[in-house]
C-alpha cells in the first residue's frame, strides 16, 4: 500500500488544519526545496527522522540482459535517504 501526493496533501491538510490548496503549496515547497539543496550538492537533515543527501555512483560494467554483451554502465550522481533513529523507532 502507498500513499499518493493528493492523499499525503489531504492529510497534511487535516493535521494541520491547512486548506487542501494551502497544504499542497507548502508540500510543493518542501520538495523543491529538498530538490534544489540536492541539486547545488547540500545535504538535508531532518534530526531524528533521517537524510537527504547525494551520492556518487562510480562506473561500473554491466550486461546487457538480452544480448549478454559487456558495456560499461557510466558514473552518475544519485539521490539517496538514510532514515534516522526516531523513524527507524517509528516504524519497528
């Protein structure tokens, strides 16, 4: 089971006592905000629930799954999440 953003905006909304268009703006924001520090390479902490941050990917060989041929699978900068000890406890 997942939660889309249209449900996670309605409970924002409702835990916060924010309109629906309130709370879909300030969710907006917060993940643009977390994508634009990603993006200029800062990391983002949330003490207690967890990390935001970038992580380099070296190159590496692969196979292609249809052929079986060797290619080289180039480097790339990717997002990542550690999740910290208050959420680890929320979630066990």
């Amino acid at each position: 089971m997942s939660v889309t953003k249209s449900e996670f905006v309605d409970r924002v909304a409702s835990a916060s006592g924010l309109s629906k268009k309130d709370a879909g703006a300030a969710v907006d924001a917060v993940l643009g905000s977390i994508e634009g520090a990603l993006q200029s390479g800062e990391e983002v902490n949330f003490t207690g629930f967890g990390k935001f941050h970038v992580a380099e990917r070296g190159a590496r060989e692969g196979r292609n799954p249809r052929t079986g041929e060797t290619m080289t699978i180039a480097a790339s900068r990717v997002p990542r999440f550690t999740a910290g000890s208050g959420l680890k406890k929320a979630v066990k």
